[in-house]
C-alpha cells in the first residue's frame, strides 16, 4: 500500500502502539475491516491482548485510529504534492497525479475510506463519520484549489474532480490502473479546461 493517497505514514500514538496499528492498517486495508479480528491482529503484531487494550479501547478505536491514520497521509502527501507546483492549474494537476500515482502502486486495493464506509453504512457510526470528514476536508482543499481556476463558482468543479477520483479508485483495483489513471488524468485536464473556458468566457 503506498503512503498517503489510500494509506499513511505511522501515528505518533507511542512507541508500543505502532506495531498493533501497523497489522492492523496492512490487514484491514488489503482483506477488509469485518474480515479481520481482534485475535489475528494480536497474533500477527505479537504483542499480549493487555498491551493492545492499553492503547485501543477496542476493535473500533482500533479502526478509527486506521482511518486517522490514513487521513494524515493523505493530507501530507497532497500537501507534499502542490509545494513545487508554480500555477493553480498545475497544483491541481499534482493532486491528479498523486491520486494516479496511488492507484498504479503495488498492493493497491482502493480507497481506504470508500471501502469502510461500504462495512459501515450506518451514517451514525462514528467510523461512517470520519469517512464523512475526510471527504469533506477533500472535496474543500479541491475545491479550495480549483478555486484558483478562473472566476466561476467552483463547487460542481470540485465534486466533479471528487467522482472523477471515486470512479478511478474503484475501477483502479479492477482493471488495468495504467489505463484507469490515463483516463483520470484526461479527466482532471477536462475540468481544468471548463474552468479556464468559463474565466474566458466571463
């Protein structure tokens, strides 16, 4: 799973945590959440169930700490992402390509976040919730960018550029990624130009 787009660098929740939550974020992400149990996280990280319940209240703390932790890596990664990019339209192209680059990488299964909430349909439950949070941090840092982009309203841009990412996630883990992130990128590039038409046209 590669860091940042559909995965994360470790949480800094202490030293004697991060090899239960480093098992628990490669099982969880390559077999599912519902698949995978409390035992077989304890055995595979091999520490004792006290040590793990000292850290993690339970399976679900265990699950939301995953999903932060996925969070932080995507957030340091499309940050990383626009910091040499000189214009509006080529951050947003750097935030493509970070997304393309994620779902050409080995061991790619996804997005983290569209896959739990699908475990967790109930928009209640607080690992339903921090799917919703991210999604809305992203959908506002595109919009945000797009923003940047000629002069129109930039919310449909955004949630265009959003279910333009969803799709490729999806599709990326079922067919051949390298036509899937072509496909995406002809995408962002189709986004751009509608916003730098409506500018022109304005």
């Amino acid at each position: 799973m590669a860091d940042g787009v559909h995965g994360g660098a470790p949480l800094q929740r202490g030293e004697n945590v991060r090899s239960p939550l480093g098992t628990a974020v490669r099982i969880f992400y390559a077999e599912g959440i519902h698949a995978v149990g409390i035992d077989r996280i304890i055995e595979e990280a091999q520490v004792t169930r006290a040590t793990l319940y000292r850290h993690f209240s339970g399976k679900e703390d265990l699950v939301l700490a995953y999903l932060e932790q996925a969070d932080q890596g995507i957030r340091a990664q499309l940050t990383a992402a626009r910091k040499d990019a000189r214009t509006p339209d080529d951050k947003v192209r750097a935030v493509g390509r970070a997304i393309a680059d994620g779902i050409r990488s080995e061991g790619f299964r996804g997005c983290a976040f569209l896959n739990a909430a699908a475990e967790y349909p109930d928009p209640a439950h607080p690992i339903h919730q921090a799917v919703l949070a991210h999604r809305q941090w992203f959908l506002d840092t595109v919009t945000d960018l797009l923003a940047q982009v000629g002069s129109a309203p930039a919310g449909p841009a955004g949630r265009h550029f959003v279910m333009l990412r969803d799709g490729a996630m999806a599709a990326g883990c079922l067919s051949d990624p390298g036509m899937i992130t072509e496909t995406f990128m002809e995408g962002v590039e189709g986004v751009l130009r509608a916003r730098s038409a409506a500018y022109t046209a304005s």
